[in-house]
C-alpha cells in the first residue's frame, strides 16, 4: 500500500528561511563591529530592556527568594533526573589506549571545553526546562566556565524561576539578553566573559540561525529548527490521548510540525475530529499557535502496515518520535531516525521535555538523520595521542616515507627519513615508492 495523506501541510519547517537570515547576519555584523554597544542596543529594542545585563548576585538572590518553594522542589527534582542521566551518558566516554603494534602506543582522551553559552528561551513561555537540560549537561560535562542567557521580560528581567533553575545548575553568570544578541555576546566574550567555545539551547528561528552562521567560530549543539513531532499508531491506540500528545506539542508554535502516521484510517478520522475542541480550549497564545501549526503544518498520513510506517518516520527524522502501537521492542530495534524516542501511551513527549532525565535539546527539521540531541557529548572533545619507541619508528617511519612519496609530499617523507637515518645509522632503507 502507498502511503495517503489525509491531511497534507502546506508549509514546511524551512518557510520563510532566507527574510531571517538576512535580518540575523545584519545583526551579528553590527555586534561584530559595535560590541557590547550593538548588544544594548538590540536588547533595548527587541527585549525593551534597560537594565543591567550581568545578573548582579544581588539580583540573582532577590530572584530566587520570589520563587515558591513548591517551583523549586519541582526543579530540583527534574534536575536530578537530567543531572543523574548525564552522568550515566557520561560513563560511557572513557579514555583508552592500544598497542596498535609492538613500540607504538596510541590512545584518545575525552577533554571538556573550557567555557560554554547557554541559551534558555523566554518569549512566549518560561523555559524552565531548558535551563536545567543545558546548563546541568555542560557542568556534568565538566565544563569549567558557563554563561546563561535568557530574554528579560520588559521591568522584570529573567523570570525568578528560570533564575533558580540557572543556579541551581550551576550558571556562573546568568545574562539578561535574548535573541540574536544573547548568542553573540556569549560567542564573542562581551561584557568581560570569556568566549564560548560551545553553544547551546533552543530558540526561535533568529536564535537557531544565529547559532548556524557562528558555527566554526564556537561549536554547536546542532543546527535547529522549530520543534516537531511524529506520532505513529496502530488500531490499538487511544485517539484522545494521541490528539492531546498532538496538540500539546502544536503549542510550541506557528511554524512546529506535528504528524501522525497510523495503519487505522478509523483511529486517524477520531483524532482528527477531537483535535480543532482541544485546540480551542487552550489559552492564549497556547491557542493561537496550535491553530496555526495545525492548519499549515500538520499531516495525518494513512500506512499499510507497520513496517511502512517505520519507514515513513525513517524519512521524517522527527526530533520528537512517539510510539503507540503493540510491539515496543520491535520498533526499538526498528527505527532508525528520530531525535528522542518515546514509546508506549505510558510515556508522553511532555515528559522528555521536562522531567525525565534525557535531554530535549533535539535535532530538528530532519537533522536527525545524521545526529542525536545534546549530551554530554556535546560539551566535550575526544582527541587522541601516540607515542613510539625507536623500533616502531623503524616501520612506521619506511612506510610513512613511501606512502608520503607516492602522494607527492616530500616534505612529510623526509620527516620520516631524517628519523631512520639518525635511530639506525647502518640500516640502508627502501624509501621509494613502487613504480606503476
């Protein structure tokens, strides 16, 4: 059976992509020029911010007085479950070291970078939860030095529970600064901070493109888009437990893609009727975003059996894949491409967000076809070291020379001859290539 969509989007994750690259790169050549001028500038129109842009640790205790004791039990108790998970994936990166042949020692060392930027959104929502997922995975890391930066919201500044979460992390400056701003100021090393060497965290598509034109000058996490999610689902599943896990992923915004990919026709016609009440009965601007994702982005595809559904999510990639069909541990071993896995109706995408313990900082718009989300990883460098005696060097240095000839590179063949003729002085090598 070919797959059928009953319901097609109309516009796609990269819509719009090229009127904010413009406007970003504009912007990030004036802080390149202007430096922390450029920065207050933009953050006075784009944040309509006015105060200071270090967090004092007047302020940052201030803030964290204001926050109710019931927010913070909450975020210590998500932050031990991210903090706890990264220390897991931590474990699993070792040193390592082989006699590759006999005198030759080689080996990789797992380094973490030295600074990192940390950016926590803050327009629409309080993100919380991206505070706690980047900046505990970097300290987890072992990152010396870490700046967070959140929009401040206009005679407020960062709102008090994002400032507990920052701290309680472990920021060790927290920045009053969103948007394009934010990520160059950390990048760049404004305001007395050293440079980032890595940045990450989610953002709007200013933010994400930002992060995208700065690659190469600091590290990423990945490039992002908005956040998107697939749902797929057998005769077996409840519509309205798929309808809310749509919808409530809907709400990030305008331009987030949400899918479902199911073998019932009769479970897709369910959700699809449930979902336009849901969406109405959210808040505002809850509403107003999931109406628009719905109508542009969205898509219910109909599949003929699970394995092509498995292959439907293979091509999307989503960064968000959500199972509810029999037969978990098949589609474990199964699918290939997806940012975060959830499986099982028992499990929703809500949790991954914010509490339990994986991180949902996540390959976007396909990207999960060749990377997976943040991790410890991310913050740290695998490099790799060797150290030979004077007999390995006998071999290694003859073949080195041939091979260097052979590829037109004289120069790296006489750093192997110069080596052969002082370590054995009364050997006579062949250090030419062969002939063809």
């Amino acid at each position: 059976m070919t797959v059928t969509y009953l319901k097609k989007a109309v516009r796609t994750a990269h819509s719009d992509e090229g009127d904010v690259r413009d406007a970003v790169a504009a912007m990030l050549a004036a802080i390149d020029a202007e430096g922390e001028a450029a920065v207050r500038r933009f953050s006075r129109e784009f944040d309509k911010w006015e105060g200071e842009i270090v967090l004092s640790d007047a302020a940052r205790q201030a803030a964290i007085a204001r926050v109710p004791d019931k927010t913070k039990d909450d975020i210590r108790f998500a932050h031990a479950n991210i903090a706890r998970f990264a220390e897991a994936q931590k474990a699993t990166v070792l040193d390592c070291s082989i006699e590759v042949i006999p005198g030759l020692m080689a080996g990789q060392k797992q380094i973490p970078v030295e600074a990192a930027g940390c950016y926590v959104p803050g327009g629409r929502y309080s993100h919380i939860a991206s505070a706690i997922m980047t900046i505990t995975t970097a300290r987890v890391a072992g990152v010396r030095h870490v700046v967070a930066c959140s929009p401040p919201r206009p005679g407020l500044g960062i709102p008090p529970e994002i400032v507990f979460a920052m701290d309680l992390c472990g920021a060790d400056v927290i920045l009053n600064l969103g948007g394009v701003q934010g990520v160059a100021a950390m990048a760049n090393g404004l305001f007395g901070l050293p440079k980032a060497d890595v940045l990450a965290g989610p953002g709007n598509q200013y933010v994400a493109e930002a992060k995208r034109i700065l690659y190469g000058r600091v590290g990423i996490d990945m490039f992002a888009g908005p956040t998107d999610s697939m749902i797929l689902a057998d005769e077996s599943a409840d519509a309205e437990f798929i309808a809310n896990d749509l919808i409530g992923q809907a709400e990030h915004g305008y331009n987030s893609p949400v899918w479902l990919a199911t073998t019932s026709a009769a479970l897709a016609e369910a959700v699809m009727a449930r979902v336009p009440d849901l969406i109405e009965a959210l808040p505002e601007p809850n509403r107003s975003s999931a109406r628009a994702a719905w109508a542009d982005y969205a898509e219910v595809i109909l599949c003929g059996d699970a394995e092509e559904m498995a292959g439907v999510a293979d091509t999307y990639a989503p960064e968000h894949l959500h199972v509810q069909a029999a037969d978990l541990d098949w589609w474990l071993g199964r699918l290939q491409a997806y940012g975060s896995l959830f499986l099982g109706e028992e499990t929703t995408v809500a949790f991954g967000d914010k509490t339990s313990g994986p991180n949902h900082v996540l390959p976007t718009s396909g990207a999960a076809r060749y990377t997976g989300g943040l991790s410890v990883h991310k913050f740290m460098k695998t490099v790799t070291w060797q150290r030979a005696t004077r007999a390995a060097a006998r071999d290694l240095g003859v073949v080195t020379a041939r091979i260097s000839r052979k590829e037109g590179m004289e120069g790296h063949a006489r750093t192997a001859d110069i080596r052969l003729a002082r370590f054995f002085p009364d050997e006579t090598f062949d250090l030419s290539p062969a002939e063809e």
